[in-house]
C-alpha cells in the first residue's frame, strides 16, 4: 500500500513539473493544481495510514487517525483554490491586456 | 522621568498637525512649547547630575538581542541635552521669523521635532543598540530637512549626499558597536564603560577602531568625508543653524567623549583621530576663506572647528578632554549665532554672496554689532567664549605625551597655530567683507532690521558668548565638570577657566594668529587668484555621486546576467534545482523498511490507477483543455475518494467542494481562454521538461516512501486527548482548526480573504470577449439561462442552505465545521449566479461579498480579541452545552464564533471570485 501511494504522489509530480514548464498560461494553472494534490497528499499521508475511521473522539472508534495533518491539508485545499483562482484571473488578465496567453512574450 | 523626557519630541512631531488644523494654532507654537517644556524637564530632573549623580532607566524590549529600552542621564548627556534643547528652542523662535507660516507649516516642525528626539534619545541611550537606532533616525530627520525645499535640485542633491554619507558611516559604526558589545559580553554602557581595558587589548580593537571612526568621521564631517556638509547648506537656514552648529554634527564628537574611556589611550587612537582632526582643521580653515557665500564660509569653519574638537579627543590627555568639551559648548553657541546672523542677511538683502554683500553695517547696525561679537567669538578673541577653548587648545598642542622624543612635536602647534592664522582671516572677512567694505552691490532688496524677535535668539546666544567669555567660572564651569567627568571616568585634574594665565606661549600663538589673520586678509586679493589657479580640485560630491551611480551600474549588470526575461527558463533553473538538492541529500542514503508494510486493497488499486492515470492524461492532453480539465477532476475525485478511504471525511468533503468550485471557475474562465494550446515546443525542450518531470517524480516517489515506511511518532496524542476536555468537540480535525490551532487559521482566511480582493481588483477593468464559436466551430447554446436549471437551482437553495447549517453546527463533534459549511453555501449560491444570471441573483443576495469577507475576518479577529478582555491569551476559548432538538445536544464555544467568522469568510470568498467571473459573461451579454 505505501509503495503504491508513493508511486502515485511521484507521477502526479512529475505530470505536475512537466505541466509547470510549459510556454502558456493554462497549462502552468493545471500544472500548478496537480502539484497541489501531490502536495496535500504527501502532507496527509505523513499522518500514516488509517483505514475505516474517522478522528473523532469518544464515538467508539478505536484506532484513531492523526488529526492533525488532516487539519493542515484541510486549510491547504481551500487556500490552493484561491489561489488556483487567482492565477486563472491573472491568466485571463495577461490575456485581456497583452492578447496573449504565452508566459515569456511570445518568445518560443 | 527620562522616558518622558524623551518622548516629548515626537509627541510634538505627532501633536503638530493635528493641533495646527483641528486648533488652529501656529505649527511654530506647538513646536516651541514642546520644546520648552522638555528642556524646562531636562533642567529640573538633571539637577543631581551636577554632583556626580548618574540617572538610569531600565526596560527590556528585545532583550534576546541584548536590545533595551534604557536611558541614561549622566554629565555628557546632560550638556549635549542641554544643547540640542536650548538651540532648539531658539531655533524655533528664530524659524518663526525666517520661515513664512506657508512655507514652513506643521511638516517643518514635525520634521525639526523628529530630529530633536532623535538626537535627545542618542544622546541619553544607555542601551548601545537603543543609541544605533537614534543614530540612523537623526540620519533620516536631517534627510528630510536638509530636502525640506523639496522643489529644489540642490535639496535634494544636498540631502541625498548627506544621507548617503553619514547613512553608510551608520552601517561602519553599528558593526564597531556589535563587535564591541561581543567582547564586552553586554550591550549596556554602564558595563562597556566599565569594562576597562578590555576592548582596547582585544585583538579586535582595530577594527573596531576603525569602523568607530568611519561613523564618527561621517557624521561629524571629518576629512576625508566632510564634503557633504556644505552641500547641505541646501536647508533652509533654522536647519543649518541647528543640525550644523549644535548637534547633527556634534553626534559624532558625543561618540568620541561617550567611547572615549573605552577605545582611548593606544597609539593607534592618537595616530588615527588626531590626525583625522589635524587635516580636518586645517583644510577647513583653508577653503573657510575661499567661500563667496556665506554660509559656505560657515560650514567649512563648522567642518575645522569639528577637527580641532576631534584633535584635541585624539590628544588624549584629560585637560585636552576637558578642552574638547568646553570648545564643543562655545562652537555650538557663537555657531547657532552666527547661521542665524547669516540667516537674516540673506533674508533681509536677498542674497548670501560677500562679492555683493557690502557695507551693511549702516543698514542693520543691531544685526551687524552681534555677528561681529560672535565673529569675533570664532576667531578666538580674548573676553569672548571661544578665546578661553582655543587657549586650553593651544597650551595642549604643547604638551604631548606622545611625540616628546619625537623630532617633528613642533608640528602640532604649528599646525593649530597656521589654523589660528585662516580662522582670524576668515571671521575677519565674515566681519569685514559683509559690514563694511564700500557699498553693496546689486542686491535684490533694499537691506534692514529684521523683525524684533527673529534678533531675540540670536542675542541669548551672543550674550551666552560673553557671559562664558568672561565669567567661566560662573556660568559654565559646573556643566563642563561633570560633562568632562563623565567623559574620563576618573577624578578631574585641576584647571583654571580664566582670560588671563600670564603672558605664556598660547598667548603668543594667539597673538601669532591674530596678527597673522590680519595680514593674511588684507592680502586676499592675491590669495583668492591664486586658489583660483589650483588646476585640479577635488569633488568629495563628484566622487561620492559616481560611486552611487556604479553601483547602480553594478546592480543592473547583475541584474541583466541573471535574469533572461523567461519564466520558462526561470521555472526549469528553480525546479532543476530543488531536484538536485534533493538528489544530494538523499543519494547513497538507504531506507529500510522499519515496520510492517500495510496490505493492499482492491479499492486502493482501482482508484491508484484512476489517479495516476488521471495526472498522465493531464499532462499528455494539456493541448486540448477541456479534455485536461476533465482529466484534471478525476485526479481532484479520486484525492477526494483517498482522503474518505484513509479516515479522513472532513478532507473528503472539503476536497469535493473545492472540486466543484473550481471546475465552475475553470469552465468560466475556459470560454475566453483560447481552447486549444497551440503546439509550442521543440523536440529538445519537451524531452528536457520530460527528464525533469520524471526525475522530480521519482524523487517525490523515493522520498514518500521513506517516510511511509518509517516508525510514526507524533504530537497528535496530544490533541486527541485534549480535544474533548480541553476544546470542548469531538471532530478533532475541527477542535484543531478552530481552538488549538486557531491562528494559524485566521492567518489562513485572511489569505483567502486577500486573494479575493486580488481578484476583484484584476477583474475590475479586465477588457476581454470570448470568441464566437468553439474550436470545433460550432456555435454556443443560444438559451442562457434554460429554464430547468433556473427552477431546480430555485428548489435545491433552500436544502442547500439547510444542509450547510446542519454541517456547520454540528462542525465542532462530527465532520463538518466552518470551512465545509461555508464551500457548500458559496457553491449554492453560485449556483443562483450561473441559472439566472449575475443581475438578478445580485437582486436577491443584496450584500457585498467583499463586505463578507472582512466581516468574516473581523468576526474571526474579534473573538480572539474577546479572550483578552477576560485575561486570557488571544484566541483562548470556553464553551457550555445546550440541546436543541433534531440536532441533538452540542455545546457553544466561543470557538463557534470564530467557526461562524470562517464560514463568513468563505462564503463571501467562493461568491466574490465565482461571481466575479461571472460578470465578466453577464458584460458581455449585456452589450
């Protein structure tokens, strides 16, 4: 199980880096957000892994997850949203001001 | 009492413009009250210091860094204390006059008040870093009045040089100052003047040295950096007459007497600061003579009398220390007189140039009759204040420890003797030149008496001048006793203040210079066509400005090695090198499996292969977007499936949300994107960012399962045991979010709050339209707002809102909570914004969005401020219990209420970006 999670963090990176090299705006935003998922799952596994629980206390559970990657990855994916929005905003400003969506100029 | 005393300037700096609009008193007013009051304060609290007392205040403020608060009252600071507020209230009254209202203004006083604390607080800092603060303030103050006539060049220049200057002196004498507090071991005077011989036998000590004297010589406009004080003549003259007689350039003769116990004593200290105050004398008296204007002539004799008082420190015998004090107080008065006495000729004539400044004794005789008794003052004669000093200086020069075997002791009363010579030539053309001297010659205005008052400081002053010349043993002895005591630290030998000590050599050498002086005026003619002739002469200004202007050369030559203009290339060098700083630190290293791997399930494999699948379709299908979209939402529902698999609903929910948000967004934002990305690489560069991506991928991978294979030891325990009794909820995750971690939150929701308003901004005025038809060339759907969504967005809103109450109360013990709550909300609401269109959902969800935001974040902000109303740290919280039905018994925290601020926040957030974009299409529906 770790080694398949470790692979899947892994390809998503380097989907992610290959995305983040790419000469326009939009696939740099993609890029960006798949390096985001990579990111908070690398954060979230660090906590181990945990099958069929929740972190919840006195409920009966008796193994317990660690809570507190979970609540480091909970403020991540709502900040990665605004910024993901903000970067497709920039997109669409860089377009609406330059009419172009290359990120060096127009330089190939 | 000394905190007080301190912080009277810069209440005044803060009280000027408020009082000068809202009361509608003069700026001039404020400024001398205040002034006034803190010397009246100084005089009343500094009492005891005449007998040897030393008052000391002590707070810590950064005390890791060995940075306090502490001030400290003892005769040196007394004196220059007295100075900078007895001069300032003068000048005050004198900048009354000579400054219209207009012009001057409450920013004049502000400025002048700012500077007298700055120079109040260096002088009376206990704490060596306390006083380097202070010290670049007076710097900063004198920038900002040295440029006060900010519409002219010369100002500026003038201020930028002079900031320049003493601004990198500043930097020289704080590495002096930490060093020295390093070896001390404190950065306390009391323990580094008590350290004795300590720094000065470290091996150190010349560094230290030096770097000492760099500030010192900067800001104390010693050769071979006095060349920015006549270009500060720029000021108006108040400014001059107060930063250049009395205190800016005096900051760096208190260092010399402040350290002098401390670095003093060693031949390098002779060599160094008596030489820097031997050539500094002499090539100020030199060039005094050559000045055409007036107040140059002054500056180059302020920049020759600051080498004689550096001279006499680097002398280093304790009548010389008391000698350097007593010049000190005589410079700054018959100085501050004679800037003011320029200062109302070049008012009442219009002009400050001595080839056309003639005879004006006949038109201000009042004003003329003082300027020569200070004149005279500064040429040292007898019954005035600066004859007795420059006696004490002369009789020094003959007494040198150092140089009795030396062949060449002559030198120094030779040199102070020809310095003695130009100061008498220079006071008697000041004298001379302006009063007399046949008629004037075209000047602008008609030459009279200033306005009473404005000649009021300058007669305290001159009368200072007398009083000390002639009775010194009344007026000035006890101040320079314990100002010299402090200087020494050891018993005071015996000296005699007193015009007449017999007919010995100093009186010789001042008759030598009076004579000399005389003859060497009435020769000026064929004096100022010589210096004319000297071929080269050399700009410290053209010098200090070329070297500004290289390393700006310099700055942007690095600039253009370093940066290519391209992202692409930038974002390849940043990435390439992470992964090769992972590569070394992780190469050779082996990761043993240390427990039990955990067994696979079939769940984990189908979703793995969605996921990894997912993001290489991403990548490979990043051309067609909508397709890279679609391919991106699985990557986002299969996270969302991984985190629900691995115990974690509230990530789960959180993730889906987000998910939706943002192919929304997405899809919004898709329609005026080009859809399609054109082809843009070559071979070589796709294989390049592939070899990256796939190295960076492994390391990712190597690095996951390093860490997932090892022993887990966390702080969660913690957590998980106090959750319930300590924050009151169930769902730790929550609990952490809004109690334990609490701040960390609120500095997370302000982000968001930020990125939003960021958006708003960039969407405000953004001009752009989509195209008319898709890639494919077909055209759009011509209904906008089809009715079915219209009505089933209707129905879902009110279950929407339900469901997200429901998740919000019960946040704190089950999944749910703030965040959660609020995603589902904004998504609910965007939902109204995309069926009906912007204008009409904006109809019925009347609020500002961005006014949500702050509510939010001040709601957040405001229950972590509640908890210090009850004594508790920021963000403690309490909570009770209540039942309500259908939901059950939860409790109110005051953690609920910050929930409820996140909540806000998010809300407010989700609309402001999702309906922002959909604006953008409702504009262009509109048109």
């Amino acid at each position: 199980m770790e080694l398949i999670l470790a692979l899947l963090i892994g390809i998503t990176t380097a989907s992610a880096v290959f995305l983040l090299l790419r000469g326009h705006t939009f696939p740099i935003v993609l890029g960006l957000w798949l390096l985001g998922y990579a990111v908070n799952i690398f954060l979230f596994v660090s906590g181990g892994l945990t099958e069929g629980s929740a972190p919840l206390v006195e409920q009966g559970l008796e193994i317990l997850p660690d809570p507190l990657p979970q609540a480091l990855v909970l403020t991540a994916i709502v900040i990665g949203f605004g910024m993901s929005a903000f970067l497709i905003v920039l997109a669409l400003r860089a377009l609406g001001d330059l009419g172009d969506d290359g990120v060096d100029g127009g330089e190939k | 009492m000394l905190y007080l005393l301190v912080s009277i300037p810069f209440i005044g700096a803060l009280l000027v413009y408020p009082a000068t609009e809202r009361l509608r008193l003069p700026p001039s007013l404020v400024a001398g009250l205040m002034a006034l009051s803190a010397l009246v304060l100084l005089l009343f609290i500094g009492f005891p210091v005449y007998s040897g007392a030393v008052l000391l205040s002590r707070a810590e403020w950064i005390p890791q860094i060995g940075l306090s608060f502490s001030f400290r009252l003892d005769g040196l600071g007394l004196l220059f204390a007295e100075l900078i507020l007895g001069i300032g209230v003068l000048v005050v009254l004198y900048a009354r006059y000579y400054l219209t209202e207009l012009e001057a203004g409450p920013r004049f006083y502000a400025f002048l008040l700012l500077f007298m604390g700055a120079m109040l607080g260096l002088v009376l800092s206990e704490n060596l870093l306390l006083m380097m603060v202070f010290w670049e303030l007076t710097s900063l103050a004198s920038f900002l009045l040295i440029g006060f006539r900010r519409h002219t060049s010369e100002a500026r220049q003038g201020a930028r040089l002079a900031l320049f200057v003493t601004g990198g002196g500043g930097f020289a004498l704080l590495a002096a100052v930490l060093i020295m507090g390093q070896i001390v071991g404190s950065y306390e005077l009391s323990d580094v003047l008590a350290s004795g011989r300590l720094v000065a036998d470290h091996h150190l000590y010349p560094l230290v040295l030096v770097l000492f004297l760099i500030g010192v010589g900067t800001k104390s406009a010693q050769f071979p950096f006095h060349f920015w004080l006549p270009h500060a003549m720029a000021a108006p003259t108040p400014v001059s007459a107060y930063l250049h007689s009395a205190t800016m350039v005096k900051a760096g003769i208190f260092l010399l007497g402040r350290f002098f116990p401390v670095l003093a004593g060693s031949e390098l200290w002779f060599y160094m600061v008596s030489g820097m105050g031997l050539s500094t004398l002499l090539l100020g008296a030199y060039l005094a003579l050559f000045q055409h204007d007036l107040k140059g002539l002054l500056a180059y004799s302020t920049i020759s009398h600051l080498g004689l008082i550096t001279l006499l420190f680097g002398l280093g015998t304790p009548l010389g220390e008391i000698a350097a004090i007593f010049h000190v107080i005589n410079h700054a008065v018959f100085k501050a007189s004679l800037f003011m006495a320029a200062g109302i000729i070049d008012h009442e004539s219009g002009t400050r140039d001595m080839r056309k400044l003639n005879g004006l004794f006949k038109y201000m005789p009042h004003t003329a009759a003082l300027a020569m008794v200070a004149a005279a003052a500064m040429a040292g004669v007898p019954l005035l204040n600066g004859f007795l000093s420059k006696e004490m200086f002369f009789g020094e020069t003959l007494v040198l420890k150092w140089l009795v075997e030396a062949q060449w002791h002559w030198l120094f009363p030779m040199a102070a003797t020809v310095a003695g010579i130009f100061a008498v030539a220079y006071s008697l053309r000041f004298i001379h030149d302006v009063f007399f001297n046949g008629e004037p010659v075209n000047l602008p205005k008609t030459p009279h008496e200033p306005p009473r008052w404005m000649k009021v400081p300058v007669e305290v002053l001159v009368v200072l001048c007398i009083g000390v010349g002639v009775f010194p043993n009344f007026t000035v002895r006890p101040l320079l006793e314990s100002a010299a005591a402090a200087v020494l630290q050891q018993p005071l030998p015996e000296f005699s203040l007193s015009i007449w000590h017999g007919f010995n050599t100093p009186l010789v050498m001042s008759l030598v210079a009076m004579g000399g002086g005389a003859i060497l005026y009435s020769g000026r003619k064929w004096l100022f066509r010589a210096h004319d002739r000297i071929p080269f002469q050399i700009s410290g200004k053209q010098w200090a400005e070329s070297l500004v202007e290289s390393i700006f050369q310099l700055g942007e030559m690095v600039d253009r090695l370093l940066d290519s203009r391209s992202l692409r290339r930038y974002s390849f060098f940043l990435l390439a090198i992470v992964v090769a700083a992972g590569a070394v630190s992780l190469w050779g290293e082996s990761f043993p499996a240390a427990k039990a791997l955990t067994p696979v399930t079939i769940p984990v494999v189908i979703g793995g292969l969605l996921l990894g699948a997912g993001s290489i379709a991403t990548a490979v299908w990043h051309g067609k977007r909508l397709l890279a979209v679609i391919m991106l939402s699985i990557v986002g529902l299969m996270t969302a499936l991984l985190f629900a698999y691995f115990s974690a609903p509230d990530l789960a929910m959180t993730q889906l949300l987000v998910e939706i948000a943002s192919v929304i967004l997405v899809l919004l934002a898709m329609y005026f994107l080009p859809q399609l990305t054109p082809p843009e690489s070559s071979r070589i560069r796709l294989a390049r960012d592939i070899t990256l991506g796939v190295i960076a991928g492994i390391g990712v991978a190597i690095l996951s399962y390093s860490m997932l294979v090892q022993p887990l030891d966390s702080i969660s325990s913690y957590y998980l045991s106090q959750s319930k009794p300590g924050g009151g909820g169930t769902n730790v995750v929550n609990v952490i979010l809004v109690d334990f971690r609490g701040f960390d939150t609120l500095g997370e929701v302000t982000v968001l709050g930020i990125a939003a308003v960021g958006i708003v901004a960039m969407i405000g005025g953004l001009k752009i339209w989509g195209p008319e038809k898709d890639w494919l060339g077909r055209s759009w759907a011509g209904d906008r707002h089809p009715v079915l969504l219209t009505t089933v967005s209707k129905l879902i809103l009110p279950f929407a809102l339900i469901v997200s109450a429901y998740l919000f109360l019960r946040g704190h013990n089950y999944p749910g909570g703030g965040f959660i709550a609020g995603l589902v909300t904004g998504v609910a609401l965007t939902l109204q914004y995309i069926a009906s269109g912007s204008d009409r959902a904006r109809q019925r969800l009347p609020w500002d969005n961005l006014k949500l935001v702050g509510a939010g974040i001040l709601i957040a902000t405001g229950t972590g401020l509640g908890s210090w109303v009850f004594g508790f740290p920021f963000l403690t919280t309490t909570f009770a219990y209540v039942t309500l039905p259908i939901v059950g018994k939860f409790e109110i925290a005051s953690a609920m209420l910050f929930d409820l601020g996140v909540y806000l926040a998010v809300v407010g957030t989700v609309l402001l970006i999702l309906a922002g974009m959909g604006g953008l299409h409702q504009r262009e529906e509109n048109v």
